[in-house]
C-alpha cells in the first residue's frame, strides 16, 4: 500500500515533473481493493518521530491544517482545475520537508494525519481533472499515511471516497462492468466503516452508510439501499457531536441529497426528487459545486418520471452552473446525464447537453 512520507514526496515531484504523468491509464472498479484489505489489517507505526534536520512542531502542523481548509473551501466553490498545481506543490514542498526535518513522535502522528489529508485531497482534485489513475495514486498513499498514523478517521474518509469514485466509475460502465462496480462501492464502503470502527461519529457514521446505500443501488438492491439508509438516518440523528474536520461540509442537507440519490435510483424517483429538491434549496450559494450536482441529479430524478419540460428546464440551470467550475468529475456527470436523456427518448435535453459538451 506504501504510504511512506517519501513515496508521497516522489509520487509528487514526478506529478510536477510531468506533464503528461500517467495521463490516459485505464481506472478500473478493482483498482481500490488490494489497499482496502491491507488498511482492514494495518497496525498503526510505532515510531513516528525523526532526529536531524530543521525542527517541526505542532504549530507547523496546524498552519499546514489551516492552508488545507481554506484549499478545500475553494474546491467547493470552484472544482479542482484551477488548484491542482497549487495542491500538489504543497503536498510535495511539506513531505519533502517531513522527510528531512526533527519532530517527535507525538508531531510525527499529527504530521502524517496531516499529510494523509493533503494526499487525499490531491487526488480528489486530480480526479476533479479527469485524470483517475492519478488521483487514486494518491488516495492509495492517503489512506496508507492515515492509517500509519493511527488516524482511522481520515482513512474511513479515503476509503468512502474510494466508493464514491467506484459509484462515478459505474456511471459510465455497461453491462457487468457496472454490477462489479457496484459490488467494490458497497464493499468499499463497509471496509470504511470497518476501519472507523468506534471513532465513528454521527455524522461520519451517516456519511459512509449513506454512500454504502449508494453502491447498493447500483446493484438495484433496494431492501439493502433502506436497510443502509435507515443507519445513515440513525447516526446522523446521535449528534450533534464534535465532527472531524475535514467533513465539516457534510449536514442534514448533504445527507438529504444523498437519500434522493438514493430513492431515484432504487425505483423511487418521485420521493428522491422531493428530497433532492429539498436539498438544493438548503444549499448555501458557496456550495457552488454541491449546487451544480443536485441540479444534475434532480434533472435524472425528472427524467426518470418522464417529465421532459422540467428535466430541460433545470438542466440548462445545471450547465449555467457547470460552466463556471474548473470540474471535468462534474462534466462527466453531464455526460452520464445525457446517456439517461437518450435512453428516455428525453432528445431535447440530449441536445441542450450535446450543444453544451460542443462549446
């Protein structure tokens, strides 16, 4: 699994050094298991500290935690395009500085939590670019930082976005491809909540039962898709409580878009449109991207009812939306929207999509 500072720092600077790095690799639903299992059975690193080099402290540690919020917040606002380098050149310059520099053991574990967020979020961002082999390049030493730390919070978040990504992967696979990665999503999923175990919180708790649901309904399982929101609805009403960090974004709201997500696509699109609409009119404007992919999804949720004139109608909202973001992920959602329009027979929404995807 590796997910040593030194391989994040050289993964990194070949990333920087190439341009053209591992651009066109195949992303496959299977990609994600080998580290699932070998974070399922991982023991957390004993000794954690370094002697020699420049010294680094807790306080080097939050200041690094603070640029990475503020990274954060402008991925939701703007999609990953416009931040990739900034990120990768950040995460290489700070674990190259790990690699040579004095802290103890207590900083070394806050350290690597540190650098685990910064690797996952890297990979979200190369991701949002289109580029997936990469970007689970660096979910993969993510996840192996968190769980050398000791920090099976961040790595139950790194294995929830890994289902998340399989879920996306199943939106533009056919036939058995998209039953297998349905079947990794799910399994993906558990294996977060596995590895959280009892340091699951409400809302973290919710948020991997919720995505769990999602794999579910990709396999058309709908007694497993209520079974796992019915958790996810459990968990989140325990809180409130103090929540990790890095998903300090999630609410009631995010969870409501992912149940409609839900009910849409396990044969009830009327109650996911609801709960889908509910959400989109809760979501702050600064949630710019949460806000273009509801709308993407309400528009499915209305195709699915074969409501044609209310699926263009927010569609063409969604594309304003996603014309303003530096987000190829949400472009493909576009895409996958479109598939859903022609096999509708929805062909002014297939239009308004084609004109758009031209331009």
């Amino acid at each position: 699994m590796g997910g040593t500072i030194a391989t994040v720092a050289e993964l990194s600077r070949r990333d920087l050094s190439r341009r053209d790095f591992m651009v066109g690799s195949a992303a496959v639903a299977a990609v994600f298991a080998e580290p699932a299992w070998l974070a399922m059975t991982a023991v957390p690193g004993g000794d954690l500290g370094r002697a020699g080099g420049s010294r680094i402290g807790m306080a080097d540690v939050e200041v690094l935690r603070s640029v990475l919020r503020n990274f954060e917040v402008l991925h939701r606002r703007h999609g990953g395009g416009l931040l990739r380098a900034q990120v990768v050149q950040l995460l290489n310059q700070q674990s190259r500085r790990a690699v040579e520099g004095s802290y103890s053991d207590e900083v070394g574990g806050h350290l690597l939590s540190a650098l685990s967020e910064l690797a996952f979020l890297a990979g979200l961002i190369t991701v949002d670019t289109g580029r997936h082999a990469l970007g689970h390049r660096y979910y993969t030493q993510a996840l192996g930082l968190a769980m050398r730390a000791g920090d099976k919070s961040s790595g139950g978040n790194v294995l929830a976005e890994m289902s998340r990504e399989t879920i996306d992967l199943s939106a533009r696979a056919t036939g058995d491809d998209v039953l297998d990665a349905g079947q990794h999503a799910a399994a993906l999923a558990r294996s977060a909540l596995y590895v959280v175990g009892d340091r699951a919180t409400p809302a973290v708790s919710a948020y991997i039962h919720a995505i769990e649901a999602r794999g579910l309904a990709v396999l058309g399982d709908t007694k497993g898709v209520l079974r796992a929101l019915g958790e996810a609805q459990r968990a989140f009403e325990r809180g409130p409580a103090e929540e990790p960090a890095w998903l300090g974004y999630y609410t009631e709201v995010d969870l409501t878009s992912d149940i409609g997500q839900c009910l849409r696509d396990s044969g009830r699109p009327r109650q996911g449109l609801v709960m889908l609409e509910r959400a989109l009119y809760a979501l702050p404007e600064g949630r710019v991207t949460s806000r273009a992919k509801t709308q993407i999804h309400i528009a499915a949720a209305q195709l699915a009812l074969r409501d044609f004139e209310a699926a263009d109608h927010v569609t063409a909202a969604a594309l304003d939306s996603v014309g303003g973001l530096s987000s190829e992920r949400t472009v493909e959602r576009v895409r996958a929207l479109r598939r859903r329009a022609g096999q509708v027979g929805a062909g002014r929404v297939g239009e308004r999509i084609t004109a758009f995807l031209a331009s």
